[in-house]
C-alpha cells in the first residue's frame, strides 16, 4: 500500500510502499476512505512532540472494513467506521469508571513504537502512529478503535467526527459541561475551535465569542453559532473580552496549544469560571479553574454517533468545515497551508 512517512522532524512526508500485516485477533483491515490533516500530526512534522522514526502520521480518518481477525464481533467487511485514537480496551479501571478516552492498557493503546503491523524496505519495521496510522491506503488497527456508522453517511463528513469535531464539542459537553445561559469564549477557529462554538451554540450559550487572526475563520464562527467575533490581530483579547462581557466569561476553550493563549484562556475568565485547554500544551484564584481535555472526553461509540444525528438535525455543521480535498501525494502541501492558518480542515480523498 501507499503511505506517507515522516523520516525526521522538520522533513517533507514521503510516499512510500509499506507492508501490512494480516488482521492478529481482535485486529480489522481498513481501506481509508479519508483522512484529515490536523495540527496535532503538524507538531509531530514539526518535531514539537517526539516519536519512533520511521512512521506513518495521521488519525482523524473514516474508512471502511476490508477483513476481520478471530474474534472480532463489531464489524463485518463492508462495514462504515470511524476511527477514534481513543482505543479503549474495556476493562482497566479508567474505562470501568467512564473514562474510555484514558485507557491505560498498554497491550490495546499501545504505546509508541511498540506496534509491529506495517514494514518497509526488506522488512524493516514502520511505526504506527496514535495506534491507527490514517496517512495510508490501509490501516490494521484494535477493533476497539473504531466505531460503526450507517451506510448513508458520507464518509468525508464521517472523518471530520474522528477527531476534531469530537474533540471539540465533546471538550464542550463533557469537560467543560456548558450551561444554558453562560457566556462562551473560543479562541482558535480551525476544525476543533469551530466545533466548540458550535458546540457552545448546541448546548445553548447565550453569548459565544470567537477568537482568531484570520477574518475569514471569523466569518464562519458566525455561521457556526458565534454571538461575537473578535481579530486578536488588533486587539489585546483578555482585555476585550472582559470589556464585552463586564468582567469575563463563564467557560473559555483554548484550540491552538500554545503556552499565550492558555493564558489568556485563564485570563478572560469571570470569578467562578473554567478553562479548558484543548490544544496540545506541554507542561487560582478566587474559584477559576484551569482544566485540559484529552480528545473532548470521549465516549466515543456512543458520543460520535449523537453527533452524527445531531448533522443529520441539521444543528452540527460539518460541511463548513471541509476547506478542500487533496491526494495523499499532495500532503506536504497540504501541511504547509495548515501552518499558514487558512484552511479549516483539509480531507486526503484516497479514492482520487
């Protein structure tokens, strides 16, 4: 199959011929349908977060299943999925406790360079990243990474859901747990900060502040449910929102990853208010409180079909965020107009 491989931060992806293995029990064949490019895999390129070279990237992906090892139940070839780097195994304490997104059973989310499912050259290992690897023709991933969706839905919508669009509106409704009524900030407008206004707007959010530099990201917070938008480019924006709202806000939600903005995060926040930091951040007072969120808090086989139907409502907006479609040899393009800031989301289509 083709994939593309990272060799070495700060390099251009590859596309190389890669091996993959047959389905292990409780492993499925996928054929990828389609695959996003997300900021989280840019700060791997980018060597910001380090890991086992060489590897195939990418984990926001549909796809639909090709073969099933012993054991499986869930799936079927011809079956419709989502991924989810939220592979759960079921049985550790954290998702006996509802928290699935945290599993901490080594042997199902694996950690990185412990896969041995794809190889190069003359055998040679290729890292699997995020236990899915969606930057290829193929992924061989834990049945517990996926989730089944009904045939009808159009699988490049279907991708958007594996990870931005869960990550932010679950970062909404399961971290945060936005109340009716509560002033909302958002800074970062890409496919995860648009989903939290969205999502803002879904759990009713009387005020809903969209923060970026980018005037076009602006206008589509508008049309995601944003009260109010506000260009950090002229603009000092912890002082503006405290200005706009008469002290701060109830919840705001970081969706860059940088050290500033979860500041201002916590800045803009009224007494009593929560921030949540949805970006990749490496590293109170009077009742504020500073919060992080891995993947939104997912429940994922149960949280991203609700979404689904929210779409089919019409209340989830998905079609805004597709900016455009690529092919897998265009990636490294693709990369560097995300660096840029000006696409939303961008979809690899492999069947082009």
């Amino acid at each position: 199959m083709k994939a593309a491989v990272l060799h070495a931060p700060n390099q251009p992806l590859t596309i190389e011929e890669v091996a993959i293995n047959k389905p292990s029990p409780r492993e499925v064949l996928l054929r990828t349908a389609f695959a996003g490019l997300c900021h989280s895999d840019l700060h791997f390129i980018e060597g910001l977060y380090p890991t086992p070279t060489p590897v195939v990237l990418g984990h926001e992906s549909s796809a639909v299943v090709e073969a099933v090892g012993d054991g499986v139940t869930y799936v079927k070839p011809g079956d419709q999925v989502i991924t989810c780097l939220s592979v759960f195994c079921g049985t550790c304490p954290q998702c006996l406790t509802g928290h699935p997104n945290l599993c901490e059973n080594t042997d199902v989310k694996m950690p990185p360079g412990a896969a041995r499912r794809m190889t190069w050259k003359s055998g040679e290992l290729m890292n699997q990243a995020f236990n899915l690897s969606s930057f290829a023709e193929q992924m061989l991933v834990h049945e517990n990474a996926m989730v089944k969706i009904d045939p009808d839905i159009p699988l490049d919508r279907a991708a958007l859901v594996g990870c931005g669009v869960m990550t932010g509106v679950g970062a909404v409704f399961n971290a945060a747990k936005v109340e009716p009524g509560a002033t909302v900030a958002v800074i970062g407008c890409g496919g995860v900060g648009l989903s939290a206004v969205n999502g803002a707007a879904l759990a009713g959010a009387e005020r809903i502040i969209a923060i970026d530099t980018v005037a076009s990201k602006l206008e589509l917070a508008r049309e995601l449910g944003a009260t109010d938008t506000l260009n950090a480019s002229n603009a000092d924006p912890v002082r503006a929102v405290r200005d706009m709202t008469g002290g701060g806000v109830h919840y705001s939600f970081e969706a860059l990853g940088t050290k500033a903005t979860a500041e201002q995060a916590f800045g803009m926040l009224r007494p009593g208010g929560t921030a949540t930091i949805i970006g990749m951040v490496p590293y109170f007072l009077r009742d504020r409180k500073l919060q992080g969120t891995s993947m939104g808090g997912n429940r994922f086989r149960v949280d991203m079909p609700r979404l689904l139907s929210l779409w089919r409502q019409g209340r989830l907006k998905l079609d805004h965020l597709i900016s455009g479609r690529i092919e897998l040899g265009q990636i490294n393009e693709g990369f560097a107009a995300l660096k840029s800031g000006a696409p939303v989301r961008q979809l690899i289509d492999f069947a082009a």
